[in-house]
C-alpha cells in the first residue's frame, strides 16, 4: 500500500514544489436502491475505504498539470486559460477537469491558475463502486481548497458541495442522480446513509451488530460515461412521467417518477398496478403518439436524440418496486432484521436483472455463488453491467465463504476530507 510520505515525496520530485493540500475521498458501495436517484428516490449507500487522493499545489508554470501514480497513464498539460467544456468520451483526466471546471464556475469563473495534480486511487475503476465520482468530487474539492483558506466546507456546505459535483457531471457525458456524490461527502465513519434528495439530505443508520457487506468483482467493466446503457434508462424513465401524467391528469414539468407518485397521491402498491397498464416497449413513433412530440423532445438531451426504441413498463416496475424496497430496509434495519435485509437485497437484484437489464451473466452467477454458500442476500451494485456485487452475511457465517473470490468486507467509512500540508 502506497504511504501519504511515499506520495508526498513523489510530488516533489515530480513537480520540484511542496503539496499545499491532500484531498481523499472514498468510494461508495449502495446497499440498496439502485437506479432510483435520478428519479429523486432516496438510496442506501456506505462510503468505503478504497478512495481517490488527490495532492495539489499551486504552480508558477501557467499550466494545468495532471500527473498520474500509476504509470499506465500518460500526464495531461494544458497552458491557461484552459477552454476544456466536456467529454463525451472521459479519460482520466477528464474526470478531474469536471471537479476543477465545476468549482471554477461556482466561484463566478473564478480566474484560473496554474495548478500541478497527484493523484493515486485505491477504487477499481468502472467496478460499481464510483471511481468516477470519487475523482470528481476529490478534484473539486482540491480546486476549491487551493482558492480558499481554511477549512473548504466553511466557504460552502458539504450538502451543496455534494450537489455542485453531481451537477458538474454531465461535463463528462453522465446524467447523474446525485447519490454517489452525497455518499462520498456526506458519509461518517461507522454508520450507513439514507440519502434524499432535493432538497438534499442525510441521515445516519446503524447497521446490525451481526451484518457483513462483502464486495466481488465480476471481472468486467463498464464505463458508464462511455458507453449509452446508462443514459437510455434515463431516457426511459423520463417517458413513463410524461405518460403518466397523461394518465393521471397531472401538470407538472417534473421528470422524476418520486414527484409523480406524490402529486397522485397514490401509494407504492397503487402507482404499481397503474404501471402494469403501460406499454411493455414502444418505438420513437409509437411514443410520439402516446405523448407527442413535443413531450418526447423534453424528454431527450443533445447525445440521447438517436434513440429509437424505449422499454417502459419494467424500467418503471423496477424504480418504484426498488424505491419501496429502500423503505422496507431501512426498517430492517431499524429491527436488526438481517434475514429481511438479505431477502429484499435479493429481490432488488431480480429487479435490476429482469425489469432494468442492468446485470450480466458474472454478477448473475457470483450472486448464486454466494447465496448457495450461506449469503443471506446478493446484489449489484453501482450501474451495472459488469463492476461488483454486495453480499450480506452473518458474521457467524463469513468462514463459509472465506476460500470465495472477493475484494474486500467493506466497514462505512468517512466522507471526503482535506488536509492542509
């Protein structure tokens, strides 16, 4: 394991000047709730100990330099003023110029500066466990703390702070829901979260004595920033709100499934029967009919116009069927019922497997694994498509799995902070 001197040293050989600051900010692993931020559904998420560190200094070069730890990727140098406005296609230091941009125009476009990057991660990238944000909000929270004196969070609070991130990432192609980002901000050692959203809140939840979170690795990637899964189901479940309030008379401009289940009025149980009433899928066509064109155009963004075809009852299955079960688990929680706990974690990986097509044939099969081996629940968790699965155990049962691939027992950990060399 790499040290804070072995980086340190490396900073100044790298750069010839003393870091100004050490910013770490963990990943996070989402107990339960996947795919439902976005909708303003509240998620279950703990910070990790695998993180982002960040070194930074301010230089006299007039350049923005980004150097990399880790070998395999080349270092990034651009002369000020540097007019970078997105990626559609992120690299690594894309991620760090979302963080660097977003706090620059929180700032009023703050004048920029020559700034020298280090940065070292623990979080296996594109595995589910928001390496990407990680790098976001640990770059802005670099730019900021260079800018200001003092402690950064006293210059803005840690909630906006966590919102600012999460709006900075369509820079890099992803529209995000904000929880990776609240997680990783707001998170305390020793206790998972309940994280809400607009407005943006937190709160504390003791897990039981009893529970053990493994995290797997399925051994497949998927940048999610780089490729369309993500954005389609964005783009899906926009259309079931515009549906739906067509269905139920509503006049809301809101996209978000959360705001439409509160203006009917309706319960989880209700608003699920209604959406057994939607198309199964629909073509382009077939949804302009159903809505309008107009409707359609609000729904889609500048890279989601090629879309031709929309699943729209199971993805609309999943978020609410996926929001109740948050509510449900917290209450398990609360009950130190860690059989319920396992049995709605497994519900939510059907879910996520079947209605949202977000699993793959490794996470299918790893979940299986470790249910046939004693775990009392198994899931994805982050996007999808590949990464890492979350697995609940007692911990009178961790040994039975002791000879299982795995990559760590994850214990929540704190949330970001700076520290002032």
């Amino acid at each position: 394991m790499t040290s804070n001197e072995e980086l340190h040293d490396h900073f100044v050989k790298l750069y010839g000047i003393e870091p100004e600051v050490r910013i770490t900010c963990p990943g996070r692993v989402n107990l339960i709730g996947e795919h439902i931020d976005y909708h303003d559904y509240g998620v279950f998420p703990m910070a990790i100990d695998a993180s982002t560190v960040i070194l930074a200094a301010k230089n006299s070069t007039q350049n923005i330099v980004f150097s990399n730890f880790d070998p395999k990727y080349d270092s990034w140098e651009s002369p000020i003023p540097c007019g970078w406005n997105g990626s559609s296609s992120p690299k690594w230091f894309d991620y760090l110029l979302c963080g660097w941009k977003g706090i620059l125009d929180f700032q009023g476009n703050h004048e920029q500066f020559g700034i020298s990057f280090l940065l070292f991660g623990t979080i296996p990238p594109s595995s589910g466990l928001s390496s990407s944000s990680s790098l976001v909000c640990a770059s802005a929270l670099s730019t900021l703390a260079l800018i200001v004196d003092g402690d950064p969070f006293e210059h803005i609070s840690r909630e906006n702070f966590a919102h600012l991130c999460a709006k900075s990432e369509p820079l890099i192609g992803t529209l995000s829901g904000g929880m990776d980002q609240a997680a990783e901000v707001l998170a305390s050692e020793g206790t998972a979260l309940r994280i809400d959203f607009n407005p943006l809140r937190s709160k504390n939840i003791q897990l039981p004595d009893d529970a053990v979170f493994v995290v797997v690795h399925s051994n497949t990637e998927l940048n999610k920033g780089a490729t369309s899964h993500y954005n389609e189901r964005v783009i899906e479940g926009r259309i079931v709100s515009q549906l739906l309030k067509k269905r139920l008379s509503i006049n809301s401009p809101s996209f978000r499934l959360k705001d439409i289940q509160k203006l009917s009025g309706k319960s989880f149980e209700e608003i699920l029967e209604i959406v057994e009433t939607l198309p199964e899928e629909a073509t382009k066509d077939q949804v302009i009919e159903l809505i309008g064109d107009d409707k359609l155009e609000e729904c889609l963004t500048e890279n989601t116009r090629k879309f031709t075809e929309f699943k729209l009852r199971p993805r609309a299955r999943h978020v609410f069927s996926e929001a109740h079960r948050v509510e449900l688990f917290e209450k398990a929680c609360e009950e130190k019922n860690i059989r319920e706990m396992g049995r709605l974690m497994n519900e939510s990986h059907r879910s996520c497997a079947l209605d949202y097509e977000c699993s793959c044939r490794e996470l299918d099969e790893i979940c299986s694994l470790y249910l046939k081996n004693g775990a009392l629940g198994a899931r994805l968790t982050g996007a999808g498509w590949g990464g890492c699965a979350v697995v609940l155990m007692a911990a009178d049962d961790v040994e039975k799995v002791a000879d299982l691939p795995s990559l760590f027992v994850s214990k929540p950990a704190q949330g970001i902070r700076v520290h002032r060399f």
